[in-house]
C-alpha cells in the first residue's frame, strides 16, 4: 500500500519526537539536504555522465538516496509546519496553469 504525503509527514514526525530535539536547526536541515541532493548528483552523474565510478566502487543504489532526500524534505517541511500535500498541489497548480504551454507537447 502507497502511503500518503500526510501519512509520510505523521511517521516521520512520530520518529523524530522520540528525540529531546526532534529537529536539527534551520540551517543542519539545510546543509543535510545539500549533501543528500550531492549524494544524488553524484550516482546520476556516475550511471549517464562522463565521470564513471571506479571498478572497486560500488555504486550506492539511487533507490536509497531519493529516499534519503525525501525524509530530510519532509523533516524541514514538519520542522517549519509545512503540509506537504497543499505544497505538492501549489507547485501542480503552477505548471498546469504558468507553465502550460512553456514545453513542447505530444
């Protein structure tokens, strides 16, 4: 079963409240998405790009670090009280009226 964004949003906060600080500081939050984006730069820019990783080096799976980038999304986004569904539905709500003619289309 798929979980839901809010149901996303309720089993992080849930693990992060067994902590005396749930939430690191606005701007650990930052730096943490910062490397995890690079974490996955660094595999797409291995698996299509021109840097190829080395024989001996395992290529961490992309699966894992999407997943990584997606929990340290929704702990900024409950840190700052934000409800990721309505932020999913705003950005969806900009390209399907700002953006709907700005890419080419089948």
């Amino acid at each position: 079963m798929d979980k839901t964004l809010r149901e996303v949003q309720k089993e992080v906060d849930d693990w992060a409240k067994q902590f005396k600080e749930p939430y690191f500081p606005p701007l650990s939050r930052m730096a943490a998405m910062t490397e995890e984006v690079g974490e996955v730069a660094r595999i797409v820019n291995r698996m299509y790009g021109s840097k190829k990783a080395k024989p001996e080096e395992a290529i961490v799976d992309l699966e894992e670090e999407l997943g990584d980038v997606l929990f340290t999304l929704t702990c900024m986004a409950n840190a700052e009280g934000i409800n990721l569904t309505r932020a999913f539905e705003r950005k969806m709500n900009k390209v399907n009226t700002r953006d709907i003619s700005r890419f080419e289309k089948k």
